[in-house]
C-alpha cells in the first residue's frame, strides 16, 4: 500500500452539526412554549419536531458499504473479520444469492438477523412452488439437473417431505443466523436451478438484517463515527449474471452504498481467471461508476519470493481495471482476510469470556495454526492467554485492515456524511429564517399604525389572490404536457419497431454478454454458441435458416431452451435502457422549460411583496425523475420445449433359409438362399426447441412493456407532474400567508395593554441576536462543507 492520502475531517462537522441542530431544537421548543397562546404556538412545535428528525438523520447516519467478489475471493471470510466472529455461511460452491445489511449495534449482546414479513411472504410462497415444482418433475430429474450442485443434493427430497417452513421476523444467536441465510440462499439456488423462469427475488424490496456488535475491527474504538455501519454483502457480479432479476437487486444495492469495495484475490492475479475477474469488475462499474470505488486485494498471506510486490500490485490493478492509478493511489488496499479473522474470532472469544484457559477457547486452534505454522500444537499447551492475544494484535496488524478500515470508513465519512449533514443543515436554516422573518415583521408591527397595518394585511391578500388567477390561468402548462407526451409517444414507437424480433435478427447481433451465457451454459453453451455462428453462415450464405432446435434428452433441451430465453431477455433489457435514456432527456427539457415558464409568471407578484415587506423568500420547482419499472418475466402461453415422437426405418437385415424346389433334384435335396428382410421400425422420442415460439412471445413482451411505459407517462403527466406544479403554487400561498398571519396576530397584540406589548416586543426582540448566531453558524458549516468536500 503507498502511502496515505488524508481524508476531509467530516468527523468533527458532524458533531458540530450535531450540536447546533440541538440548539435549534430548543430554541424552537422555548417560542413554541412562549407562546402557547397564539395561532403561532402550533406552526413552531411543527418546526421543532421537523429539526429533531433532522437531528436524528444526523446522529443515526448509515453508512453503507457494499463489498463484492468474484467466486472464492474471500468475501464472507472479510465481512466475518470485520464483525469478528463468523456470522456470514461460505462454502466452495457460490453461496451469496441474495443480498444481506449486517448493521453494528454496539448495545447488542449477540448478532440479531431480522426478515420482513414482505421476505417471510415471498419464501414461504416460493417454498411451496418448489414443493409443486418437485413432485411435478420427480425426485430422479431433479437430481440430474442438481448435478452442478452436490451440496444441495439432499434438499429436493427433504422439501418434498416437508408440510411447511416456518420463517421467524427475528433469529437470535450466530449459528441459528448462519442456518436460516444458508437456507434462503438455498432455496433461491434450488429455484433458479429446477425453475429458471420463476424467480422469488422478482418481489423481493426488502433484504435481510443482521445487527451485531463488531467485537473486534477498530471501528469499536471510533468514538469519532456518529452514524452506523452497514456492511452489504451482495452476490457475486458472476452470480448475478445467471438472474437478470438479481442484476437489478444488486444494482440498487451498489446505488444505495457510498463505497463499493471489489476483492481480488491475489493467488489469481496474472492467471487464466484474469480475463472473468476483469468482466466482473467492468460490470461493478457499468451498475456503479468509478466514483467511491475501492479494492481489496485479499490473500497476500500466499505471497512468495519472486510474487509480485505490492507497488506491482497497484500498477496493475491501475492498468487492468483503471482503478488507484494517480492521485487514486489509496483505493487498492493489500489484505489477508484468513489472518483478520482468525486474530478477530480470538480476540472476540476472549472479550466475550474473560478468564477462560487456553483449552476452552475454540478459537485458539485456528489462531494458533497461523501464528505457530510449524509446531502450533505443541506451542499451544505451553502459550497463555496473554501470549496468544499479543500474537493475534499482531497478526491483526499484518492482516492490513486497520488501513484498510480505517481508509473506507473516512471515505463512507466523506461521502455519506456531507449529504446528510447539508440536508439537515438547510431545514434548520430554513425555520431559522422564518422564524427570524416573523419576529421582526411582528415587533415592528405592533407599533405601526392600525390603518397602515390593515392596508398591508389586505395588500397580501391581494398578492395571494394574483397567486391562484396565476394558476388558474397558466395554459401554456398544458400545451407543454402536450408536447412532452406526443415527443416520448414518438420515442416508443420508434424503439418499439426497432426492437422487434425474428428469427433472422435474433442471435445476429454482436453482444459481449454471449460469452457468459456459453460459460455458464457448460455443455450446451457451446451448442448455442455454434448455433449463433451457424446462423450467422447461414446469413451470410442466404441459405434457409432453422427456427427450431432438436435435442435428443430433455435435459439438453431445456438447458438450450433458459439460454435461449436468457438471451433474449438481455435484448429486452437493452431496449429498456434505451427507452429510459431517450425519455428522461426530453423529461428534463420539458421540466426546464416549465420551470423557466413558471418563474417568468410568478416572479413579479414574488418582487412586489419582498418590495413591500422588505423580506427575502426563494422556492424552487422540483419534479420527481420519471422512473421505469423493470419487473418482468417471460409466461410462455405454450412449453419451450415440444417432445416428439418419430419412426425411424431400420433398413433390411439379411436372413439365411432353407428351401427346397423341384428344379433342385426335385424337392429331395434342400439349399440355403439369402434374404434381405426389413426391419421393423425403431420409435425414438426427441425434443425441439421453437425459436420461433421464443420470438413471438418476446415480441409480445416488448409490446405489453412499452404500453406499460405509455401509461405509466400518461399517469405521470396526468398526476405526479401536476402534482408538483401544485406544490409550488402551495408554497408560495403558504409563504405569503404566513407574513399575512404574523400581520394579523400583530393586529390582536395591539389591543394588549401597553406593559403587555411592551414585554411582548422585548421578547421577541431578544430572540434576534440568538436567532441570527445559529444562522450564522448554519451558514459557516455549510460554507466549510463545500470547501471539504470536492467537486464531481
């Protein structure tokens, strides 16, 4: 690791944000409680509660790093070492299926998972559909199709055996945790394996949680993080190949993390697998971007003489996948997850049980292997407990997480903070403001004249009444909804003709995803593959194509039959994301142009009244990003896969017999002749695959698809976008009501008497100078965070 590069000190921001939104809080609650008997009471208690969520947004900030892998690169073996104790299941075979949030709670005893009742639902629907899936297929073809999987091998039966499964919305308890994710995990893989088209992640919002105490990390002695970590642990990019649902899932993970964290394993560096680790990384940063992205190195424990350097290491990963290079030399960090965790699994076993022997530490075996490689049994019955925790502080310090951690959880600070802080920070000013806004208006007004003070009051009515003709009036709205829906109307139609399928366009296409399809596809892969380049001869020739494939099992047939639908279904997918691309663009145009359009008629009415009352208010126009729903699945109205049955003649076979004829010594002597005689016919069943069957339902696809987008626009136009057309016109009438209510309550002070009001002013007199400080400062630490953080 070269050297490190100092991080922003968001920390200390934190606190003082922190701090500040606690003073705001109570200055609000004070006035609220002040004056408990005006109309005004009500509307600051409102404030004060807004500015304790705030508060709260800040205090219990998340800070979520995702961590991904390619197959046996170490990733459950990283997060365990970072929890310090094993809580995540791992086996050889890919065991991540679905994605999981493991929170540090550091008031827990023990690690809590905690399922929904949306993913309690989903598995207990998706349990008895594999039940009904087994009996339909029995249990001797479903084990052909586990085959690749031999450590599920004895699940089919034992669902089959089963009345139900329970699922509980909390499990207590390592060990319990670790059986009930290795069981989801499970039931996903047995449903994508013996049921490809249903997938149980297609409804899935919600992922599991896990809350635990991390016994040993160093982010136990962070007394500078305010917020709470989140770990989550998502499939593999190579997992998530396999589901085009899962793609989805994972993705929305990687958007909702301020830090991804891809692990290499070194061992594999410069080797054959090279080539998939780089696919793997190049799909992160399709869903991700570079931004925020960092890299574990893991395994570094292997090295040997001759292996390449850690300087080398960060060249190369510089070079191979564009990341650390430059002044992003702190993103590639060298690690040895096996020696985190062994130091951290000990290390938690001895905080958790103090004063127990050397003997009764369970994890003193596995620590003892990696700091006493030669002799660790005949060390560890001479070794104290005191002498195995040195050995695991140290191995803890070679393993390099404190970098590692200590790194990603200032970058999780930088960019995970700031936002929330901002945020948090902008609705405190804000109240303050108002709060400011109405103190003067109202001292000053109660000592104006009551003629003058009437004439504002009505003044301001007149501005809201100008505010509502203004939205009643406002066609040129209209005609920009119009337009908006006939230019994406001619988005659809066009892409809607371009993504039309046949037989002759539908494997002609260059597509770099075909080389996943054939890798995962084994056997049958190849099949599919030779059949694209046969297809693409045959173009190229003009000779008659096939539009149907002919397997001789049902196994072959059906395995064609998932890539052949696989595929097609990324094709889909690319169609969408061009749909959305292309929409979004003429969204944003058109939410401009209103946005220019509305200010331009509103603005003079704004003008007029911050001329009159001396004040200042802002609003900005903010509609919501039109978003497309990706869910879908293909429900073929017929099999994918047709048996046949055929007669297959089986030529003549030729038969020896004896004969006897009156032209060979008159019937007295018998003479053998030789006969050809046909054989009866051979029945053969085979299995066919329609191409064109896949075509046509595609095809339906994508048209059902593009209607639900040309609704879902209508409804956009219809209610959302009017919807925050309504809301700008709302704030505005607030705003101007609310100088007019704070006239109006001056006008019922004035009839107090004249110590009243003059104690009254004084009051609200003294709420200036502290009002004005806290803005002050708002104003500073907002400053100060956009000098921390840099410009993207």
């Amino acid at each position: 690791m070269v050297a490190e590069v100092k991080k922003p000190n968001i920390q200390s921001l934190q606190t003082n944000a922190i701090d500040l939104l606690g003073q705001v809080g109570s200055l609000l609650h004070r006035v609220s409680t002040a004056l408990s008997s005006d109309t005004a009471s009500e509307k600051y208690a409102k404030f004060q509660r807004e500015v304790a969520d705030a508060t709260r947004n800040v205090s219990d900030l998340e800070l979520r790093m995702a961590i991904v892998a390619p197959m046996k690169a170490g990733k459950s073996t990283i997060i365990n070492a970072i929890v310090g104790q094993e809580l995540l299941p791992s086996r050889n075979a890919a065991m991540t299926t679905l994605p999981t949030e493991i929170i540090f709670d550091p008031q827990l005893a023990e690690p809590v998972l905690v399922l929904t009742q949306q993913i309690q639902d989903i598995f207990r629907d998706t349990f008895t559909a594999l039940q009904r899936k087994i009996t339909e297929l029995g249990l001797d073809r479903v084990q052909e199709r586990m085959a690749q999987y031999p450590h599920l091998a004895k699940l089919p039966e034992k669902i089959q055996g089963m009345t139900g499964i329970a699922i509980d919305s909390k499990i207590s308890g390592r060990l319990p945790i670790i059986n009930s994710l290795r069981a989801l995990n499970d039931i996903i893989r047995l449903c994508s394996v013996l049921d490809p088209l249903s997938d149980p992640l297609q409804s899935l919002i919600d992922v599991p949680r896990i809350y635990s105490p991390f016994y040993r990390s160093g982010i136990t002695d962070r007394a500078d993080i305010a917020g709470k970590l989140v770990i989550v642990d998502t499939p593999g990019p190579n997992e998530a190949g396999e589901n085009l649902k899962l793609v989805n899932v994972v993705a929305e993970q990687l958007q909702a993390s301020s830090v991804i964290l891809i692990v290499l394993n070194f061992t594999e560096l410069n080797t054959k697998a090279e080539d998939e680790i780089k696919k793997d990384v190049a799909r992160v940063i399709e869903l991700r971007g570079k931004d925020n992205l960092y890299v574990l190195v893991n395994k570094v424990d292997q090295r040997k003489e001759g292996d390449m350097t850690p300087e080398q290491v960060r060249q190369f990963v510089a070079a191979e996948f564009g990341i650390g290079d430059g002044e992003q030399s702190d993103r590639v960090f060298e690690i040895s997850a096996r020696w985190a965790f062994s130091a951290a699994n000990f290390l938690g076993e001895v905080q958790q049980r103090p004063g127990v022997d050397v003997a009764q530490l369970r994890t003193a075996r596995s620590l003892a292997q990696d700091v006493f490689p030669l002799d660790w049994e005949e060390e560890l019955q001479e070794t104290t407990v005191n002498q195995l925790q040195k050995k695991a502080e140290k191995l803890w310090n070679k393993s390099g997480f404190d970098l590692f951690l200590t790194n990603a959880v200032n970058a999780l600070m930088t960019e995970a903070a700031p936002r929330c802080i901002t945020s948090s920070l902008k609705i405190a000013k804000g109240r303050l403001l108002e709060l400011l806004e109405d103190t003067q208006l109202r001292s000053r007004a109660i000592n104006e004249d009551g003629e003058k003070l009437r004439l504002e009051v009505a003044a301001l009515d007149e501005d809201i009444h100008s505010i509502e003709n203004c939205r009643n009036s406002l066609q040129e709205i209209e005609q920009i909804k119009i337009d908006l829906q006939e230019k994406l109307n001619k988005i659809l139609e066009n892409l809607q003709q371009e993504g039309k399928l046949s037989v002759e366009t539908y494997l002609l296409q260059e597509d770099p995803h075909v080389a996943d399809f054939v890798a995962k596809g084994g056997t049958t892969g190849k099949v599919f593959a030779n059949w694209i380049a046969q297809q693409k001869q045959e173009v190229a020739t003009e000779s008659k194509r096939l539009s149907s494939m002919e397997f001789t099992t049902l196994r072959d047939a059906e395995e064609f039959a998932g890539l052949a639908v696989a595929y097609a279904k990324r094709r889909v997918d690319l169609l969408l994301e061009k749909v959305q691309e292309n929409s979004v663009q003429v969204i944003d145009e058109a939410r401009q142009k209103m946005m220019n359009f509305l200010d331009e008629q509103t603005k003079p009415i704004i003008d007029r009244a911050r001329e009159r009352l001396n004040e200042n208010f802002h609003l900005n126009l903010s509609l919501p990003n039109l978003r497309f729903q990706s869910d879908y699945y293909i429900d073929l109205n017929k099999p994918l896969v047709i048996r046949h049955t055929r007669k297959i003649d089986q030529g003549y076979s030729e038969v020896v017999r004896t004969k006897r004829s009156f032209l060979h010594f008159l019937w007295l002597v018998p003479f053998e002749v030789t006969e050809k005689v046909r054989r009866p016919h051979k029945t053969e069943n085979f299995y066919t695959v329609s191409l064109q069957g896949i075509i046509y339902e595609i095809n339906k696809l994508i048209d059902q698809r593009i209607n639900d987008i040309k609704n879902g626009i209508s409804q956009y136009l219809d209610e959302d976008f009017q919807q925050r057309i309504d809301d700008f016109f709302n704030d505005l009438d607030t705003y101007l009501n609310n100088y007019r209510n704070s006239l109006k309550q001056a006008q019922v002070d004035q009839q107090l008497s004249i110590e009243a009001k003059t104690k009254l002013t004084e009051a609200l007199n003294s709420l200036v100078p502290e009002v004005k400080e806290q803005v002050k400062k708002a104003d500073a630490y907002l400053n100060y965070m956009e000098e921390l953080v840099p410009k993207k």
